[in-house]
C-alpha cells in the first residue's frame, strides 16, 4: 500500500518547498511534477519546435529522455536544473502544460514513478486527475502580490534579476491562463484542504501539514 500526498496550487504558492520539506521530515519520495513540464517548455526552446504543431511537439516527447536525481533534473543526460527556471521556460510552462498530448504522457509517467511508494507530489491537477484518490489532497493559495514577491526572491537568490511588477503581471496571466485550460484546469479538488499562505512562514505552513499527514497516515 503507498500513501499518496497530493498538493495542488498555483504559481509561487509554495508548493515547490514546502512538499520537499514535508517530505524529508516523513521520508516520502518527492515528485515536482512541474518540473517535468518545464523539462519538456525547455526541450521545446533548445530544438526549436513550434508549440502549435502538435506532430513536433508529439516527435519531441517520443525522443526526449527526462529524469530526476538528488533534486536535480536531467534533460538527456544533462542537468538543466538553473536553465528551467529562466523566465524564458516560465513564459511558456503553461502552453506547454496544456497540451493535451504533453500531459497524457507525463501523468502517466507521474504514476509509474509514484507506484507502490509513499509520495508527495506538487502540481495543478495532482488531487483533480493525476491522484483522485489520493490519502491527503491539500490546496495552497496566497495572494498574487505575495507570491510575486516571492517568486523575485528565488530568482534573486538564482542570480537572475527581475522587476516585480513584471512577475506579478506573469503571475496573474498564468493564473488566469491555468484556470481556463481545457485540458486539466487548476482547480481545487472536493475534499481538498485549502491553506491560504499569503500571511504565514514556510515553517508554519509545514507545521499545519505535518499535523495532517499525521493524522491521515495512522
């Protein structure tokens, strides 16, 4: 039997951080599975395929090879782990996410790495469609001004700069944007936990979900 930890969110909500966290303090295996999406957004850029010609984008991912190590990720053989969070991948993450051809053969690969494990797993549709069943769905949210704030702060500390009202403004599009998709929409699931971060600090947030892995895990 696995125990499967869904958390699902938008754009800089934390997501990311907080599910290594939790996953490190109850030895769960972590999935980013947005990370596969920017994998195959910057496989896209690299061979220059148009992300309207659904054939090429078809061919890319019958030829790509992506993989994850020790926090790391590997687009054939090459760690890309600083070069999937330019702004560059960012700008197209969500177009790339929405075809429906990308997320039928990264959902089923999100499966295949997560069976028979205990698994946390971060995304948009982790609770809706990649894990409808899944022991603990948690839906995180924070205003766009904080999440922007947030998102400057890691492109900072990645050595890339960028103005703040630009990334609210990227922020607010891609909400928008993963709203309204029609393949795999955000959106929280049912009997998700909805947690607003916008006031509270990283260690907090995990405090409240450590106490609920806890009591769904017994």
């Amino acid at each position: 039997m696995s125990f499967i930890v869904a958390v699902d969110g938008p754009a800089g909500s934390g997501k990311s951080t907080i599910s290594k966290m939790v996953a490190k303090k109850y030895k769960l295996t972590y999935l980013d599975t947005g990370a596969m999406y920017r994998m195959i957004a910057f496989t896209s850029i690299r061979d220059g395929v148009d992300l309207d010609n659904i054939d090429k984008v078809v061919d890319l991912l019958n030829k790509v090879s992506i993989d994850m190590k020790n926090d790391k990720f590997y687009v054939d053989g090459k760690d890309v782990s600083l070069e999937i969070r330019t702004p560059e991948v960012t700008a197209i993450v969500s177009k790339v996410a929405a075809i429906k051809e990308v997320r039928i053969k990264l959902v089923d690969l999100q499966r295949k790495i997560s069976k028979g494990k205990d698994v946390i797993l971060d995304g948009r549709d982790i609770g809706t469609v990649v894990f409808k069943d899944a022991n603990l769905k948690i839906f995180l949210v924070a205003s766009p001004e904080e999440r922007a704030k947030r998102r400057v702060l890691d492109f900072k500390n990645k050595g890339i700069d960028e103005k703040f009202e630009d990334v609210l403004s990227e922020i607010i599009r891609r909400d928008e944007f993963d709203s309204n998709r029609n393949e795999s929409p955000l959106k929280k699931a049912e009997d998700a936990i909805e947690i607003d971060t916008s006031f509270m600090n990283i260690d907090k947030v995990v405090e409240v979900i450590s106490k609920l892995v806890e009591e769904n895990k017994n």
